[in-house]
C-alpha cells in the first residue's frame, strides 16, 4: 500500500500546476483522502468531515492529532463569487514537497481510520 501511496504522491509533484489536485479512493467504500496542490505551498492535505462517519471521525481526532494535524472551518459558497451558505470542517495539514510526510498521513488514514488493510486496492485520480 505505501509503496502505492508514494508513486501517486511523486506523480502528482512531478506533474502539478496551479489548481491541481489527487483523490486516493478506495471506490467499494467511497472512503478518500485527497490532496491539493499549490504553486507557493505545495501539497496541502485534506480529509473533509463529512468523509467520515462517527467513529471515523474519532480515530482520525486521535491518528492525525498524534501526527500535528488539526482541523480546520471552511466557508461553503453557491458559486465563485457568491454568498457562504454553510461551512466545512476538514483535517489540513500543509506538506510541501514532503513526500514521505503525505505517505504517513495517508497510511493513518487508510489503515486507522478507515481499517483498509496493506491489500486494499485503490483509485487514484489527478485532476485540475
């Protein structure tokens, strides 16, 4: 699994831009981490609340905490320019160029959180 987890992470360093982005999914379960990626900054991971169910939520408070990831609120728009409509919480972390940083905490994830085993398969998916 790790081993999978750092080639999308290097794909997505060697071919990122402004805007872009990775989803690692393990499509049976719709469960996901995902990425996004900033010219300044880097990778930014983030794993959305709403992602999670109530025991999810828990394990991930403790894994990512354990890791210096906390939670962030987000503004919710109706469109690029709109009004907020509601907010988001999500687990931030900035990466940079940390590869074996976004591998960890993609591993906590998976293997924690969600209870995916070193076999599970997963889609990766990179986008703009």
């Amino acid at each position: 699994m790790k081993k999978r987890i750092e080639s999308a992470i290097r794909l997505i360093l060697e071919n990122s831009g402004e805007g872009w982005f990775i989803i690692l999914e393990d499509p049976a379960e719709e469960k996901f981490v995902q990425f996004a990626y900033d010219e300044d900054t880097g990778l930014i991971f983030d794993l959305p609340f709403q992602a999670l169910n109530t025991d999810e939520l828990a394990r991930a408070k403790q894994v990512l905490g354990e890791a210096g990831v906390g939670d962030e609120s987000a503004g919710v728009f109706d469109g690029v320019d709109g009004e907020q409509i509601g907010e988001q919480r999500s687990f931030n972390a900035m990466v940079a160029r940390d590869v074996d940083q976004a591998v960890d905490l993609v591993h906590r994830v998976f293997t924690y959180v969600y209870g995916f085993d070193e076999k599970t398969r997963f889609n990766v998916s990179i986008g703009r």
